[in-house]
C-alpha cells in the first residue's frame, strides 16, 4: 500500500502499543512523530515495526506537518495515537482518493450512520460552529471540521504551506486546500473512545485560536 500512517504522539505510551498491535495486520508504512524528551513514549514502541520522527518545534500542527513533509509515498493519513480512530475506514478513504477523484478525504462523525463515544456537547458545539465557518466563508463541503482523520495526496498536501503549529491545522488544512483547488470529500465514521489519557485540546483556549486562524486565512489570499 502506497501509504504512511502520520502518528502525532505525546505522552501516549500506555495507548500507542494497542494501536501498533491493531495496525498490523495492514500494509502502511508508519511514522510517528514523537518529542526526544517523551522517552516513556519512545521505550514503550522501540520493538515496534514504525519509523520514529524526532520533532524539532512543539504543537500537533507541527508534528504533523514535520511527519507529512517527510512523507515519500503518494498518499498519507493522519491517524491518532489514542486509539479512537479505526484503522478499517481507511480503506474506505481511499478508494475516494483512487475512485472518485479526491485531493483530501476528511473523516466525519456528523452523518448518518456515524458518531463519537469521545465527544462531549462542549465540542460538539464547537465543531458544529466551526464546522459552519468553514462551510459559509469557505464552500469547503465537509461536515467535521475540526476531525483530523485525513487521507491525502502527498503531493497536495506539499504545496499548501501550512504554518500551524497547534490545533489550528484542523482547519487551515481544508481551508488552504480548498483555496488552492483541490477537492474535498468526506468519508463516514465512528470516533472509539480514547484507550487512556485525557484530551490534549483546551476547548475554549484551542477554540479561541483557531477562531482566529480561521479569520487571518479568510483575508489570506490563495498561494
């Protein structure tokens, strides 16, 4: 499979093991991207078959995107370290990507037959607004905004220059994305609850800045 798992992870070592354990029975190469000081994280998956990525800076945003750019195969998903995301809908995605045309394929819990055993109505409500933002301002067509289960064309993804380095990637990647012409589909799924730890997103700090990335990206012209 022409594809690399991107793995942000941060003081995951009790949840990463069981999701390497259940991802091997598929064929993706896998990068997780990990800080040099999180060695309990590190000892916890050295036996594992994955390439470790030592991030330089600190943020999601910015280890995800330092594991994308280094990404050689053609395609890549962005998948977490908690266990919440089921690795049996990535195929799903990309057959959108090979069949129906797709740039970005964006995982979504707001449709029918989806859902969230980890959502609380905090963030429900905040994907819900922002969401819309994204829709009204942008025309971005996707119903999970803030969701980042994504399978990509690398090369897309390589053109965008994302700058985020927190939560603000969720919406700067369909957002840039969209600007710059590719097209984005969405794909059915049901977020698991996290296998252990608590949520690294402050909703209302993380909401405030990603409210206004979403503002500096509306008065940013296309690349």
């Amino acid at each position: 499979m022409n594809l690399t798992l991107v793995i942000p992870a941060k003081n995951e070592k009790e949840s990463l093991p069981l999701v390497l354990n259940e991802l091997k029975i598929y064929n993706f190469k896998i990068k997780v991207v990990l800080e040099r000081e999180d060695i309990e994280t590190i000892n916890a998956i050295k036996n594992y078959n994955c390439e470790i990525v030592f991030q330089k800076n600190n943020g999601f945003g910015d280890a995800l995107n330092q594991g994308i750019n280094s990404t050689e195969t053609e395609l890549f998903c962005i998948f977490n370290a908690d266990g919440s995301f089921k690795p049996d809908e990535i195929n799903k995605m990309i057959s959108k990507i090979n069949e129906e045309n797709a740039d970005f394929v964006f995982a979504t819990r707001y449709e029918n037959n989806c859902g969230s055993d980890d959502d609380t109505i905090v963030t429900l409500i905040g994907n819900y607004v922002f969401t819309f933002f994204g829709n009204f301002f942008f025309k971005l067509g996707i119903s999970d905004i803030l969701y980042t289960f994504v399978v990509g064309k690398t090369s897309a993804y390589q053109k965008l220059d994302i700058k985020s380095k927190d939560f603000s990637f969720c919406v700067e990647l369909p957002i840039k994305a969209k600007k710059a012409g590719f097209r984005l589909m969405t794909s059915k799924a049901y977020e698991r609850s996290r296998i252990a730890g608590i949520k690294k997103v402050n909703p209302f700090k993380d909401g405030l800045k990603i409210l206004i990335s979403m503002i500096k990206l509306f008065f940013t012209k296309p690349n």
